[in-house]
C-alpha cells in the first residue's frame, strides 16, 4: 500500500535491534483515516472470503481492528488479552508468546465466550517479525474449533521469515507494507514488491 510505505519512509525511525518505530500514526498516535484505507485495502484482498470475526492482540492491533471492522460488515471484534485480570471470568484459551520486541514471554488469552467453534476469524496486527503472536493467535483459534479466514498485517518484516512461514503453511496473509531490509545507521528501508 503506496501511502502506508510513504508513512513509514517519511515518519518511521529504524532502531538497533530491527526496530521499527512508527508510533506517529500507529503505536502511540494513530492515524484514523490511514487506518480506514488500510482497512478498505484489506476488505478488498479478503473479498468473497467469509469472516465472521476479527482477532486482534492488546494494545496496538486493537485500534486497526476496529476501524478496519467497518470494511467487514461491522463484524464483532475480540482483542486478546496478555495479562489475566479480575475482569476476565470464566473459561479461557490461554497459550503463552514470546514477545520480539518485550524480549520475555508473555500469556494471550481470550474468553472461551467469545471464541466458537465453526466461526471463520480473520487475524489482524500491526506487525508481523518471527510470527510469534500470530501463532500464539493461530493456537487459540485451533483451540476453539475456529477457522483462520486471512491474516492482515500493516508491516510484515519480510526479513525475519515469520510471514513466509506462514505463506508456506498456507495461511492467506495480506501485508500492506513489507520490508525487506533496513539500516538502523543510515536509516534507510526498502520495500518488497
Ligand atoms: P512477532 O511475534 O511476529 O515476532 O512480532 C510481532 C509483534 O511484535 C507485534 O504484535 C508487534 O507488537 C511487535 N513488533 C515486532 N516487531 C516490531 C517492530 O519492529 N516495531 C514495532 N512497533 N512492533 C514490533
């Protein structure tokens, strides 16, 4: 998606690490209208596909999620959890993540209520690296009986593989941006096409 690669190119800062920050209209401040046309991108490559549901991950994949929702009917959106509260009662899908940029692991969990068997959920989050949190929403899914209609992704770090696995595993995974490579000392990132 041309706009969202000029976002990045334009606000986005390469970390040591392979960190890539865009939290100016992503994952702190948040760009409503890049949201919808991310959406709009998504409800186009998903079209004629079934999607009852969107599954997201706290905190920054809940904001696309939503806005994104509106292109798919307005389905139910259900964000998972990655800590246990009093606010969560009653059974749940837990599975644990390791976490690229926390470097520690952490749980998802998600209300068995919210999840069920036979619904075709598509996946939604900010950022694709190693593929850990996907997976991790990928397990809850097979848990519940449910079925990964697509995965849509803002930015895929194509150079970490975690997309291509799941390419190759035969997950339908949309990307809006992909990088394919960037350079925390001269700043510079390239786009894969
Ligand atoms: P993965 O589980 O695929 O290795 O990493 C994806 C998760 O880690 C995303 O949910 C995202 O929150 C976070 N993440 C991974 N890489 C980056 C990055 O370069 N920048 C930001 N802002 N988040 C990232």
């Amino acid at each position: 998606m041309q706009e969202l690669e000029e976002r990045i190119r334009t606000e986005g800062t390469v970390k040591p690490g392979n960190v890539l920050k865009v939290d100016a209209f992503l994952n702190h401040q948040c760009d409503v209208a890049l949201f919808d046309q991310m959406g709009k991108a998504w409800a186009e490559h998903f079209a004629g596909k079934r999607v009852d549901k969107i599954l997201t991950i706290e905190a920054s994949g809940i904001g696309i999620a939503c806005v994104a929702a509106r292109h798919f009917g307005n389905v139910p959106i259900v964000f998972a959890k990655k800590a246990q509260s009093i606010n969560l009662d009653g059974d749940q899908y837990v599975t644990t993540v390791y976490s690229f940029t926390k470097q520690r692991e952490f749980p998802v969990i998600v209300s068995k209520k919210f999840l069920n068997e036979g619904e075709h959920v598509l996946l939604i989050d900010d950022f694709l690296a190693n593929g850990k949190a996907l997976r991790g929403l990928i397990d809850i899914c097979d848990h519940a009986g449910a079925t990964v209609a697509g995965i849509g992704i803002a930015v895929e770090k194509g150079f970490q593989g975690g997309g291509d696995q799941l390419r190759a595993d035969g997950f339908d995974v949309d990307s809006l941006a992909i990088v394919e490579s960037m350079d925390a000392s001269t700043g510079e990132i390239v786009f894969r096409h």
